[in-house]
C-alpha cells in the first residue's frame, strides 16, 4: 500500500507538511548533526544510502508520515520535522517522534511545541487515532518539558528511556477512523 496524500497544516506561525524526496538532503544533515543526533536512541551517523534506502522504504507505508517543519513568516523555509508512525489503525494508536528544529536559529521559539500540539490534534481529530505514545531519553528535559505541555503523561519510566502517553478525549464523538 503507498503513503495515503496528506495536505499541508498550518498553525500558529508554521507549517506542516509531507516530506519529500527534495528535503533528504536537508534531513540528512539535521540527523547528522551532533547536537541533534545525541537525543536519539539510535545516534550513529548515517550513510546518504541509508538515508536513501530509508526514504525508499518510507514511501510505501501507510503507517509513517514525517513532516516538515515550515517557518511560515521566513517564506516557508524549512526548521525541522516530526513524524506520526507505527500507527496501527485497527487499534487507534500511534507513535511521535523524530522531532527535532534543525537550523539553530529557530531552537527555543516555541517551535517544537507548536509543531507537537499540530500534529497531535491532526492525530486525533483527522486520523482518528485514540492513543500516541512516544519514548525519550531520560535526559533530554526539554523534550519531555515540551511533550508535557502538548498534553503527555509519563506513563513508564526506565534507565534508558521514558515512555509517554496522550489520548484523544471524546474522539468517537468527533471523527471517525479512516
């Protein structure tokens, strides 16, 4: 099954919108990026082939939509980018993450934030999803600050990672699963 079309979002001084193969190379580099790879639980380099065979992949699941980040007051310049995947739609759930403001001047605006709340409300309300979950390494405090603030629960904790929940409130009465 191939990546069901999804339609920009804007909000709040940004856009949201599908990556695209136009966007690798930027993502690659953000990915790369020290201060940024560190926070995930995989933080080795990549390849431009994983990179790219990563994208290939990613093309024809239905279940993983990463987003690009847009500043909308700079002309729609590319900050960073965000992801719905795992989705298990029988079930209603999903995961968040690869969340990360690549251009450093655009770190500590609120950016991150507003992109979370965007794409959860577009989770619950569009998707129909009931449940996201995410894990984050303990120590990133300013993930886990700005995930509580879009709504999330420490639901597990554990030495290497933190397991938070958020569930949609009356979903059934607002959408209906795809």
């Amino acid at each position: 099954m191939s990546k069901r079309p999804i339609l920009p979002l804007e909000i709040g001084g940004i856009r949201l919108r599908l990556l695209e193969q136009s966007d690798l190379s930027q993502t690659f580099a953000w990915r790369n990026n020290d201060h940024i790879r560190r926070w995930f639980f995989s933080s080795e380099r990549l390849t431009p082939e994983q990179h790219a065979s990563w994208f290939t992949a990613y093309q024809q699941r239905d279940d993983d939509f990463v987003f690009i980040i847009e500043q909308v007051d700079s002309g729609l310049r590319p900050i960073g980018q965000a992801a719905i995947y795992n989705i298990n739609w029988l079930a209603g759930t999903a995961e968040f993450g690869r969340l990360m403001i690549g251009e450093a001047e655009a770190a500590g605006r609120g950016l991150a934030r507003c992109a979370t709340e965007a794409l959860v409300a577009f989770s619950f309300e569009r998707l129909g999803l009931r449940e996201i979950f995410l894990e984050v390494i303990p120590s990133n405090v300013r993930a886990i600050t700005v995930y509580e603030a879009c709504g999330f629960e420490v639901a597990a904790r554990a030495e290497k990672s933190v397991r938070m929940v958020r569930f949609a409130t009356d979903w059934s009465a607002k959408v209906s699963p795809p």
